[in-house]
C-alpha cells in the first residue's frame, strides 16, 4: 500500500520538462520525503520518518486536496456558463431567424403593394 500511496504522490509532483530547474523549497521537501517512503522495505523502515516528515506530506496532500476542490470548482462553473452561454446562443439564432423571416415578409408585403425596394430605387 505504501508503494502505491507513494507512486501516486510521485505522478502528482512530477514536473512537465519546461518546469524542471524551478522547484519550489516545498517541492524539494515532499521529494525528500519521497525519497524516504521508497527506502523503506519493512515496518522498521517507517522509523526513519520524522514527525516533520509526516506532517509535511499531510500538509502537502491536504493542499493539494484543497487545489482539486477548487479546480473541480472552477471547471463546473466554466461549464454551466458555458452551457448558459450556448442556451443563450441558441435564444439569439432563433429570434434573428424569426426576425430575418418577418422582415422578408414586410420586404414581400413592400413589393406587393407597389413601394420600391431598396435595390429598385
């Protein structure tokens, strides 16, 4: 389990190339401490973690929990605008087209009666 909770951590720390060089003092810390959970092959390794160590990766998880949170936030808000927009969208295509068509009947209506177009005069 230890293994897996740890192999987790590494894909969430892992940097994309264009961030390598730029670690922050905090990421250097959590990769210590990863370090530390990949040495330890029984439960006496667990020993060699220190109270600041787990302290650090909980502050670390609970900080990376709280950045889910709020990108799951953000990106259902973005959606329901989103969706609110396309309704919207939709709201001004099917007046325009309701009024492209009446507009065509009182330039048909022009015509019938006798008044010039634009285009005849």
């Amino acid at each position: 389990m230890i293994a897996y909770t740890h192999y987790s951590l590494s894909l969430a720390v892992l940097p994309c190339p264009k961030q390598q060089g730029t670690f922050s003092e905090k990421d250097e810390q959590l990769r210590a401490i990863l370090a530390k959970l990949d040495a330890i092959d029984d439960e006496s390794g667990v020993s060699g973690l220190t109270v600041e160590d787990v302290t650090g990766l909980r502050r670390q998880l609970h900080d990376g929990q709280n950045l889910i949170r709020e990108t799951l936030d953000r990106l259902r808000q973005s959606q329901e605008e989103s969706e609110m927009n396309a309704r919207k969208r939709d709201e001004i295509e099917t007046r325009l087209a309701a009024l492209e068509a009446e507009y065509e009947e009182l330039i048909g209506e022009s015509v019938d009666k006798g008044f010039p177009t634009a285009h005849q005069c």
